[in-house]
C-alpha cells in the first residue's frame, strides 16, 4: 500500500478531488509511483497583460505545446510571498494582480500515477501598478517622529489587536531612551506605486531603543540583561518602503532590517511590515504583529506642535451662557468647482436632524433658531473644487453682537465621515469682513472630530456671522457643525 499512501498524501497537499469506494480492494491496479509525471520534461507558460495586470499561466511541454496526460496544482502568491498562496488547480490557472511587484508562482504536475513533489517555478512580474497610491505616498512625504505628546504612542497588545489592549505609553513616558530624537524620512520615487526611500536618523541620542529579548547583533552587545528595554547605537540607516494592499488593509513595508524608533522583536526587524491604521498630514498611527504579540505605533511630523491647552472655563452648550441660545440666523452657501462660478450644487443641509429647504438660501427671512447642542449637517453630494473658499458655509444671525469693550470666546466642533483635507473656521461680522478670529488649514479626520477654539475674541461684530469652508472636501461626505459656544471670557 505504499503507493497508495504516497498517492493520497499528494492528492490532499493539491487539494485534488478523488472519489475511492471505502470498501476498495486492498490492491489496486493501474496505479504506479514510477508513472508520475517527471517535472524536468514540463515548463510554465507565462503570459500577463501588463495594461490591466491579468495573467495566464499554461502547464506547457518543452516544446511550448499545451501538455497532456497532466494536470496542474497551482499555487500563487498574490498577497505576498509570507502569505497563505492562492490555489488552483488545471491545465491553466488565470488571474489578476493590481499591485507592481513580483509574485512568485508555482505548479505541482499530476496524473493518475500521482502528484510530483517538486514544483516547477516562476514569477508574474506587473511592471505598473493598476491601483494608484499617491495618495498615500503624498500623505507620508517627509520627516516624521514619535507623537511622545499622546497616550498610546507606543504599545502592545495580544496578536491580531491593535496593539494598546496590555500598555499604552503615557506622554513622555519613553523621555530619555532616545526614542524621541529619532527621525523618520519617507521620499517617494515612484507615488502611484507606493514605493520610495526610507531613511532613519537616530538624532542626537544616536541610538534606537530594543525590546530586551532582541537579541540581534551588533543591537544585543548593549543589552545589560536585566529584564529592561535597552538602549543601542546605531547610525543612518537607509532603506527603502512599500506600500501594498491586503485585500482592503493598507500595509507599510520597509527594506529587511530597517525599523522605527523602536525595535520589538528579530520577527519585525527581518521583515518590518506594518497594518496602517490611521494615517493623514498629522498623524500616522502603524501595527506590527509578529503572530505572538502586537505592537502600536504613533507618529507625526517632525514639527508638529501640540495645541496648547485652553484657558478658558467653557460653559455648558445648552446653558444661558452660551451666547448663541435661542438666537435666530439663516445660512448662506456657495460652491465652485475648478473656477469661480458657483457651478457646484450646494450641499443637502439638515439643521437639528430637519432638512433645510436649498430655497431659503441667503433669505435674511427664512431663520431657524439657534441652539448651541443642534447639529448642522452638510452632505456634499458633488465635490466642490480643490482650493480654499470653494465650499463656503455662513450662519448669519440676525441680532447676535459683540461687544468690542469686551472678551469674548468661540469654539465649535467640525466632524466628518470621511476626511476633510484642509477646513476654514472664521469669527466674522455680517455687515461686513471685520474678523474675531481665522483659522485654516484644519484637519478633520474620517469618522472623528476636531474642536477649534478661539480663546480670546476681542472684536466688535454685530451682527454675528460664523463662516466655515471645506473646500477639497471628496465626494459624498457629510461634514456636521456642532457644539457651538459663544460666551463672554470673564
């Protein structure tokens, strides 16, 4: 029974459908170890259309001529040479491959003798990239850092988590290991691709900060073995970086043996690729997992600056202090496409979960009362243009004034569900542009939100108008104005 063992074992690595009576014989004839097909008189047959990044693979004899007698295990690994390979199985196998790279691809051959262990090899090179992802070589463009401002900067966790369920990093918790001075400068070469330069500077500490079980030379000589974190040093290193999708995710890949500020384990130094779970222009929040542990990271830009915290003693939103309570406004909307002609529709707006009629549009008569707790959607239906002023939203009231002898304070939470690039937050007067305070460049997260605040309004406005913009806002985005608080600053 020898043959026949061997013959199922092939069959179920191949995932082959073989029907055999469970009462069969304990002999069966016409099976033979030495009538399996030999590899070495069989080739692959290549063929990928590199404008859409489909593929064919042929089971084909020397000679180039489709095979025969044979069938083909297929096995292509598609999402990555460390991932779990695609399976096919036949004369041909066919596919589809959007991302720029070498996929490695192989064929076990069968017959009815058996399946041959050793498979024939190729590579299906996509030389082009039918998934662009500049904007996500945009995003990362330039020099980063540890957001040492945040909880949660660096963490671990269990395999498959985020990485903060075990110990999230207070802020500044880490000061003094070197981890803060550490720099790291991403350079696209090739944006649609996903692919540029990677380049870690240690800064002035001149070392990166190790797991105390790494144990990776020439890192592991400064290790003093005392069951901490350790220290090393380490100069420039520079590498390159990739970005990839796997299936939805959004992976980082940075050159073997290449890390961020802090290095957890052999498994991530050898291969460091990254989930990206959040990523915009202050903020690139990545996951390392190496099947035992996960590992979190945040990062900003170099120059990043954390707001200084507010001085002001805010009032309830609901409560009489709050300027804005029981004040009547209308809103006046325009929005442009690429020029300046107002070509865009505006957005479908509801003001306290209502829907607002498009007609009242800048109509000093159709008011609605104000209330600081309401929210105020705006569903971009079309895309305004790119540049600021293109989505402008005023909410002008009727009798709301400042008083220029006195102090006043403004904030307003900004949300949206999708991420809104550059947002304008202006304090400003109806009758005409006097301003109590601007703000621009504001970003709104996908699925989160943003308080502006303007601590201290020194301006006679009367009456009051607050101005926003969301111009570059994408298509189909519902932005929502609310937690409105005007109130004198005592």
């Amino acid at each position: 029974m020898k043959a026949i063992n061997k013959f199922f074992s092939f069959a179920a690595m191949a995932g082959a459908v073989i029907a055999l009576s469970s009462c069969a014989s304990e002999k069966i004839y016409g099976v033979d170890e030495n009538g399996i097909a030999n590899p070495e008189n069989y080739q692959i047959g290549l063929t990928v259309d590199q404008e859409t990044g489909s593929w064919t693979a042929e089971l084909q004899d020397k000679n180039g001529n489709p095979a025969t007698g044979v069938n083909g295990y297929w096995s292509v690994y598609s999402n990555g040479a460390d991932k779990k390979p695609v399976s096919m199985s036949g004369a041909t196998a066919k596919g589809l491959i959007a991302m720029k790279g070498d996929y490695p691809i192989e064929v076990k051959i069968g017959n009815h003798n058996g399946i041959a262990e050793n498979p024939l090899k190729a590579n299906i090179t996509i030389s082009e990239s039918h998934i662009d992802l500049t904007q996500y070589s945009n995003a990362i463009n330039g020099t980063w850092r540890m957001k040492h401002e945040v909880k949660g900067h660096l963490g671990c966790g269990p395999s498959g988590s985020n990485g903060l369920d075990w110990w999230a990093a207070g802020p500044d918790e880490k000061a003094g290991f070197g981890v803060y001075e550490n720099r790291c400068t991403f350079t696209p070469q090739d944006a649609a691709a996903g692919t540029g330069e990677y380049v870690f500077n240690p800064g002035e500490s001149g070392t990166v900060y190790c797991n105390k079980d790494f144990t990776v030379q020439p890192f592991e000589a400064s290790n003093p073995h005392d069951g901490n974190d350790y220290t090393a040093p380490v100069g420039e290193v520079n590498s390159t970086f990739t970005f990839s999708l796997e299936g939805t995710q959004l992976i980082l890949t940075l050159g073997a043996e290449s890390f961020l500020p802090y290095i957890p384990n052999v498994e991530t130094y050898n291969n460091p690729k990254f989930r990206v779970d959040a990523m915009n222009k202050e903020t690139l929040e990545l996951t390392c997992d190496n099947g035992g542990i996960a590992w979190h990271y945040i990062l900003c830009p170099a120059d990043w600056e954390a707001p200084i915290p507010s001085d002001v003693d805010w009032v309830d939103v609901d409560s009489d202090d709050n300027l804005i309570n029981g004040q009547m406004a209308y809103l006046n909307l325009w929005t442009s496409g690429a020029g300046w002609d107002g070509d865009v529709a505006n957005p479908l707006v509801t003001i306290g979960g209502n829907d607002w009629n498009a007609a009242d549009n800048d109509v000093e008569t159709a008011t609605f009362e104000m209330k600081g707790s309401n929210k105020i959607t705006f569903n971009y239906v079309d895309a305004p243009g790119p540049d600021q002023w293109k989505a402008q939203v005023k909410i002008k009231f009727t009798s709301l004034a400042l008083d220029a002898e006195k102090t006043y304070a403004y904030r307003v939470k900004l949300s949206s569900d999708m991420e809104i690039p550059s947002a304008t937050v202006k304090l400003g007067n109806v009758a005409d542009n006097a301003e109590g305070g601007y703000k621009t460049g504001i970003l709104v997260p996908a699925n989160g939100g943003v308080d502006v605040e303007f601590g201290e309004v020194k301006a006679g406005l009367d009456p009051v108008m607050l101005v926003f913009d969301f111009g570059g806002s994408p298509a189909g985005c519902t932005i929502t104005v609310s937690d409105i608080i005007i109130q004198e600053k005592k």
